[in-house]
C-alpha cells in the first residue's frame, strides 16, 4: 500500500500474501501487548470505531490467558491541539 493509505484502511487481518494473520500468530502465544498511540488512527467514524473493535479482538486472540493488554493513547482535545 501507498504511504498516503490511512492507517484504518491499512489495518487488516490478512498480510501481504493474503494469508490470515491467524496463521502466522496462534492463539494464546504472547504475555502482554503493547498499543501505544495507535487507536486514534484506526478509524474516522466515532460511534462505532469498527477498526479499533477487530484490533482488540485479535489482540485478545493472540494474548495468553492471563495476558494484558496496556493501552496509551490521546484524549481528543489532545489531538486538536
């Protein structure tokens, strides 16, 4: 993909190959996952963020039971500024 693509239309769970990334990652494999500053980029509709909603569940996919999840990301105002 370009480098103009969004990020939200980059966000996919297939890789270049149109493989799933279910076959490249199983499920349970990590301890922790880390999202920093990504979720503001995922999607332009608000009400419903359908991007940011199939990136955490795979990321719930892929984490052990136990696992976490750590989060950053900007308020709005932030965004704005």
């Amino acid at each position: 993909m370009s480098g103009g693509d969004s990020a939200a239309k980059k966000f996919t769970n297939k890789d270049e190959d149109g493989e799933g990334v279910g076959d490249i990652v199983g499920d349970g494999v990590f301890d922790g996952v880390l999202l920093n500053q990504v979720l503001h980029h995922l999607d332009t509709n608000y009400e419903t963020y359908p991007n940011a909603e199939k990136l955490l569940l795979e990321l719930y996919r892929v984490l052990k039971p136990g696992g976490f999840l750590a989060i950053n990301a900007c308020a709005p105002k932030q965004l704005s500024g």
